[in-house]
C-alpha cells in the first residue's frame, strides 16, 4: 500500500535525523519521496509488478530497520537505492523466470531526472496520434523485452543510467563496485542490447 503524498519537500538529511530520533512522520516523508522511484527501478529489473510491489516494500521494512545504523557516509538517496537493488538482484539471482516476464504493470511516475532516450520508451508516456501511439508502444514493448534479456549485473546499470538518471559515481556507490567498472559495464550492456534488438529485429 503506497502512502498519500504530502508535503515531502524537506531535506533529506534533517528527515534522517528526525527519524533517528524516533520521529515517525519524517520516516513516512522519506518513503512518499522515493517510493515510486524505488518500485519502477525495481520493476524494470525483475519484470514483474507483484515482485515489484513486495521488494520494494521489503527494502523501505529494511530502511526502517537499519536507519539508526545509516552514518551519512553516502547520502540517504544512495544508500536507500543500494538496498533495494542487492534485495532485487539477490531476487533475479533466484528465479528462474525472470527473463520470460513481461513489464506491461502501469508506473507510477518518478520525480527524479532520467535520460529521455531509453526513459521515454520504458515509461510508455502518451502520444497524441493513435497511430503513432501505436508505434510507440510497439517499441516501448521490445525495448522492455530486451532489457530483460540482460544479465542481471548489467540490466542493474542500465536501468539506474538510463531510468533512474544516476551518475556514475552513484551507480558505483549503490552498486559497491569500481567507476572504471561502471563505464565498462555500461558499455557491455548497451552493446549487448544493441545485439538482441537486432536479433529480434531480423
């Protein structure tokens, strides 16, 4: 069940401190402000809305757990994305059906900035034309299904790029790996999305 919004326009900082403090409302602010874009970015990794839904719920049960543990080291946005995308990996990791699920739940829309490019088509925004609409899903449909197809390491970096519009540096953090390793990952994952597009393509 997905909170009401409010006013969630606090910074981040003083509402970890407040919920440190025992102050449930702050707690509340952070889940309303990161909720929607916890649950796309999980979706578009393990495909399925049900999955989605219960991981998604599962990492803000953790934050709340573990918030009297968080030091600042890394900021509350990176930190909170870092356990939601270990639950939803070590959750792809686990299932064997994973690449056969489909993306076609509704979204809710996220508040952060995202590259347009592979954003647009994975958000299925509206078109004016019928037939142009029509197009648009058809693509927005196989791009999903590509990224699917992605191991999982990888559609992690695509996803968190290319959705979620993380910089480098952010990807390396929540996903505890090297900046070098990012980019190459990054690279590998394009390219190997490249290939599948075109392979479903022929």
């Amino acid at each position: 069940m997905y909170l009401r919004a409010a006013n969630i326009n606090i910074d981040d900082s003083v509402l970890v401190q407040q919920s440190q403090a025992g102050d449930a409302t702050a707690m509340e602010r952070l889940i309303l402000k990161y909720q929607n874009r916890i649950y796309n970015v999980i979706l578009k990794m393990c495909g399925n809305p049900d999955d989605a839904a219960e991981l998604a719920q599962e990492a803000f049960v953790k934050v709340i757990e573990s918030i009297d543990k968080f030091q600042g080291k890394s900021s509350f946005y990176t930190w909170l994305f870092r356990i939601a995308v270990n639950l939803t990996l070590n959750h792809c990791q686990r299932s064997s059906r994973t690449a056969a699920r489909s993306l076609d739940a509704e979204e809710m829309e996220p508040d952060g900035t995202t590259s347009p490019a592979l954003r647009d088509c994975l958000s299925d925004e509206r078109a004016v034309d019928p037939a142009t609409l029509a197009q648009s899903r058809e693509l927005c449909e196989l791009a999903k299904k590509c990224l699917l197809q992605l191991e999982e390491p990888q559609r992690a970096v695509v996803v968190l790029r290319d959705i979620e519009g993380m910089d480098y540096a952010q990807i390396a953090e929540v996903l505890s790996i090297e900046l070098g390793t990012v980019r190459s990952r990054l690279s590998r994952a394009r390219g190997n999305l490249r290939e599948i597009l075109e392979t479903m393509l022929k």
